[in-house]
C-alpha cells in the first residue's frame, strides 16, 4: 500500500528516497512521486503513474541535486490512478505526502472551496495541505499541521517539506512512520516502513499517534519531537538500527514468492532453534505465563487462515475455546470480551489497519493483547503485551507464502507454551522433531516439483477452481483459493469437501477443476465428496496420501506422506498449493511478485 520516505542530509537526498522507495516496491502502488528541495531553493516535483522506474527515467532529466526531498508510491483509494492524483501535493511554498483516508475529507473539501481555495487533484490528500496552508495567515507551518492534524478524522500519516526552510514535518495517527538518524553521515530519514532506512539510519524512532515530527538541518540532533500542544514530547520508543537490507535479490530464482516458498524448510527448522535455544526462549516463556479462558482470534487474508490452524491447536491440543473473526468485522460486531479473555493478532507486516483496529478494540476494553508478527517494532507488535515472533525474515513477495508456515508453527509453539508439556525436555524435543520431519517433507515436494509444473501446464486454462479439504485441512483449501486468485487472477473458492454439494456443486462441469487435499484423517468421507464432483465430468487434482481410489479418480494425482506429521500436515499439504498457484501464474504470464490491484502491507481499513 502507499509508501512514504523522506530524506534531510548534506548530499544526494533524491538518491536516497529514490532507493527508499525500491525497498517499499513490494508493497504495492500504481505511481511514485519525489518533490525536493532543488539547488536554488525551489521545491521541484517529478511524479508519475507506473513503476518506479517510469519516474527515474523522468528525474534524469532534471538536476536532482538536493538536500531535502520526500517521495511516494501511491495505491489510490480516492481518485483515479493519473498523475495528477499521484503525490507529492503541492501548494505554494509546501509539499506533502499522504498515506491513509480522511474520512471528513468531504465536508473540509467543501468549506475550503467556500473561502476560495482551488483544488487539482480528486484526493483527500490535497484537502490536508490546503487545510495546513489556509491556516499559515495566522499560524507558524508547526501549530497549523498540528492544528489542522485534529481537524482530521481517520486514520493517516502526513509528511510536509517546507521552501522556506530545510525542514520536514511528520504526524501519524494509527498509520505506520518511522524516522531515523546516522550520526556519521548528519541525516534523518522517514518512512512508512524501517525496511526503506536500513543502512541511511542507525538509530530509529518510532512515534506513538500525534507526536509531531521535526527534521531540521539547523536542529543539532536533526530531529525533534512536540505533542499536539507544541511542546516538546518524548513519546517516541528509540532503538538502534539492527535489520540489515539483503540485497542478494531473487538469487538463482525468477520470483521473490519462489525464493520464499523455497526458504520454508529452513525457516521452519530456525524456528525451533530460536524458541527453545535462543532469544526466544524469554517470549514462550512469557506466553506460557498466560491463562486464557478463551481466545480471540483476529486477522486478515493469509493471516486470518493461518488463524484458523492455529485455532484447531489451541481447541484441539489445549482445549481453550477460540472465537475467531476477520480483522474487518471484528469490532464490528460488539464482540463479547469477558474476563480471562485473551486476543490474538496474527500479522505479517504488524501494520494491517483492520488487524490493529480490532487490537485496538481489545486494548480499550483491557483484554490482554498477543500478537504472532513477523517485524519486529511493527504498530502491532509495539501495541501489544505480548508477541511472539513468527520469525520469517523479510518477505517481499505480494502474496504470502513463507508467512503463513510461520504463522501456524508459532502458533503451534504457543500451543505447545500453554500445554502441560511446556518445560518438559523429553516433549519438547518430539515437537522439535515433528517440525524437523516436516521441513524434511517439504524438502521433498520441493525436489518433486516438476510434477506439480506438469499438472499446472495441463489445467491454468480452465474455467474455475475450487479448493476442498476437511477438518484441519478445510484453512489450507481457504488459502489455496486465495494465493490462486491472488497471483493468477482466475477465479478461485476454497470450500470445507463436504459443502459442495449444498450448492456451489452446480457450477461443476468438464471446465471445472477440484483441487481436492485429502488427509489421512477422514480419508474416505472426502473421497466420497470428490465422486460427486467427478460424477458430474469435474476435473480432479488429488493431493493425499497413498491410495487406489483417491488415484483411481484423480485425472491428476500428487502423493504426499503424511506419517509422523499429525496436526502439522495442513503445512505440507500448503506447499503444493502454493507451488501449483505459482506454476499456474506463471504460464498465465502475470505479474507473480506485484500483482496487479494489490498491496502489501494494507495500511487502510
Ligand atoms: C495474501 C496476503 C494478504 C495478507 C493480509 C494480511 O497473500 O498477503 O491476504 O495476508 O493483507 O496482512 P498481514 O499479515 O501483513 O497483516
């Protein structure tokens, strides 16, 4: 989803939020803008629809010298995707970037109007600005933003560079920003995402909602921070910069989402490493001290479905109650949060406005918060009491592959943590061995993939595709669909094996795939299901475990050995999905890394 970067330092400040920018590609965006400070002391803004290339290829055609600039990658929300609507959004002396929804944009848009000023863009980016600037008669640049700031309602953050002085101004509220300074080099930096500071920052903040930010080149330490009354505040969390930026892009692969399917087995195998030897160790632990009557799970896409495996461990394993429900509905729905109520949030980026809406929700009402989160000092994981790392490294490709196996084990580690078996050594290392025997498995569909490449080339031309399973394998039919539709744009449902026949089984006919998973566990009950899609001329792709007349009625069959794996199966089962949707993608020639209309961190609700 939108990307903001911004840069103050003495030297090539188009540079740094032009590579800034690359890094927050993998989120999504239809264009990118800069506006920088240029050498005559004139903001000059360059912003174009497409890829962020289109806009390189415009700024080698300008003198990009500078020492102030910010930039943007844009996914419309309000208005059409064109240049106009792109940011950076200018007016007089002042420049901004934009990432969230005013949700008064309407009626602010309206009074501005009335007092005679001119809008050029369709946004509710540009009634921000020209609120700022109407309010510069009577106000300092500083006490107008934060004047304007609780005129606002929803969620944003705002970023302004200002002519006439070398300085940046940031505020947040529930939306994601960072800032950062290198001590060596005399910069700051901002951004949407720490990924973009890596390397130009070695110690970042992160603001809570309404601190003002302040970059300024004649600030000593760079950056300063007020409350929403202008006074100085330290309601910011400071750390040094420790990620570290890989560069060594897709390797050997043609994909990210390949490289990151591929890196599953290791993930899966560190994973055991860092709860039970390492860092780690300190968050089961914690975990382990909770004492959940019931959970309440929340979390969106991807997420939510590896939710729902983690719901099958805590009721199935734990025997705790589990009431679950998507990020976008939860608060909703007037959830009834009791005493000994514990929320989960399940999220890859920690930054998912629907997913943090519902954290939210559960915060206020004093139920204590858990996350399973991917980065580390994400709005998620800095909004809960709890969080266990899912420890998945960067993930950069759009649809979420290694994310999901993360999620789910971390969640089966959480089991574990609340279980009688947690602290015992003996217990312990039969679950470390079932990940081990897992990662093993998944090693082995990996080295068969040419199978699954075969039986993609035969069916990505069909006309639809439904994806069963039952019981624990019902969530890996749900994300199965979804990464096909995803990254294939065909369309695609994942249904429990026993619901077909209520209603959907009326669209099957010969052109119809039934991606049909069948585990060991209810083995011939869902077999029954796959004859009446096979009676009615469907096409069957088979994934199971060895059998005669799972094969006898496969038009395509993929075998898998489930032994030893019990409740970790649907994760083997998840990997040929993820490997067929790939495959598909890729003889449907789409765009697997970005697909279009997508974001990946989707920061709006
Ligand atoms: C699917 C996908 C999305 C995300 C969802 C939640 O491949 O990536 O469905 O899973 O937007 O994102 P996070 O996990 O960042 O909260």
């Amino acid at each position: 989803m939108c990307g903001i970067v911004g840069h103050l330092g003495p030297s090539n400040s188009v540079d740094i939020v032009l590579e800034g920018l690359r890094r927050l590609e993998y989120r999504g965006y239809d264009s990118a803008g800069i506006t920088f400070l240029n050498n005559d002391g004139q903001l000059e803004t360059v912003k174009k629809t497409g890829k962020i290339e289109n806009l390189a290829g415009e700024l080698k055609n300008v003198n990009t010298e500078s020492m102030a600039s910010i930039g943007h990658t844009r996914w419309a929300t309000h208005g059409g995707v064109t240049d106009l609507n792109s940011h950076p959004h200018s007016y007089g002396h002042l420049s901004m970037v934009h990432n969230g929804i005013i949700e008064n944009a309407d009626d602010l848009r309206d009074e501005l109007i009335k007092n005679g000023f001119e809008f050029k863009s369709e946004t509710d980016s540009e009634v921000f600005l020209i609120l700022v600037y109407s309010l510069l008669e009577k106000l300092s640049l500083k006490e107008a933003i934060l004047k304007a700031f609780k005129m606002v309602d929803g969620n944003s953050a705002f970023v302004f560079i200002n002519e006439k002085s070398r300085e940046i101004f940031a505020i947040k509220r529930a939306a994601p920003l960072v800032c950062g300074t290198h001590a060596t080099n005399s910069q700051a930096v901002l951004s949407s995402d720490p990924y973009a500071l890596i390397g130009a920052a070695d110690r970042i903040y992160f603001p809570e909602d309404g601190v003002l930010c302040h970059l300024s080149a004649s600030n000593k330490e760079l950056i300063s921070f007020y409350d929403l009354d202008g006074n100085p505040s330290s309601d910011y969390k400071s750390q040094s910069q420790e990620m570290e930026y890989d560069p060594s892009d897709k390797g050997d692969y043609e994909h990210y989402m390949l490289k990151e399917i591929y890196e599953q087995p290791g993930l899966m195998r560190s994973l055991c490493q860092f709860y039970f030897d390492g860092d780690g160790k300190k968050l089961l632990k914690e975990a382990s001290e909770l004492k959940p009557e019931r959970f309440h799970i929340s979390a969106c896409g991807t997420a939510f479905y590896a939710g729902l495996l983690v719901r099958d461990y805590l009721e199935g394993i734990n025997r705790i109650p589990c009431v679950y429900e998507l990020g976008s509905e939860f608060r909703y729905r007037n959830p009834i949060l009791k005493k000994g109520d514990v929320s989960l949030f399940i999220s890859q980026s920690g930054e998912t406005a629907d997913t943090l809406a519902s954290q939210g929700e559960c915060k206020e009402k004093g139920v204590p918060t858990v996350s399973l989160v991917n980065v580390e000092g994400s709005s998620l994981f800095r909004g809960c009491d709890y969080n266990l790392l899912i420890r998945a490294g960067v993930e950069i490709g759009v649809a979420s592959t290694k994310a999901f196996t993360q999620m789910a084990l971390t969640g089966r580690l959480l089991s574990h943590a609340l279980s009688p078996d947690y602290g015992d050594t003996d217990k312990e290392k039969i679950l470390v061995d079932k990940f081990s025997l897992l990662a093993e498995r998944v090693d082995d569909v990996l080295h068969r993939v040419d199978v699954i490449k075969k039986i993609a080339e035969e069916i990505y031309n069909k006309k639809g595709y439904f994806f069963t399973g039952r019981g624990q394998y019902y969530p890996v039919a749900l994300e199965g669909a979804l990464k096909l539709k995803e990254i294939a744009y065909v369309h695609a449902e994942g249904y429990a094996a026993g619901e077909l026949k209520h209603g959907p089984i009326a669209l099957i006919d010969e052109e119809m795939v039934n991606i049909a998973v069948v585990g060991p566990e209810l083995k011939d009950k869902t077999i029954s299901n796959i004859q009446e899609i096979k009676a009615r001329k469907g096409i069957i792709v088979g994934i199971g475990p060895k059998d005669r007349s799972l094969e006898k009625i496969s038009d395509f069959f993929i075998e898998l050995n489930f032994d030893g794996l019990d409740e970790l199966s649907p994760i083997y089962v998840n990997v040929v999905n993820q490997l067929l949707s790939y495959y598909m993608a890729k003889f449907k020639g789409t765009d697997i890394d970005k697909p279009r209309n997508l974001a990946k961190s989707v920061t709006v609700e």
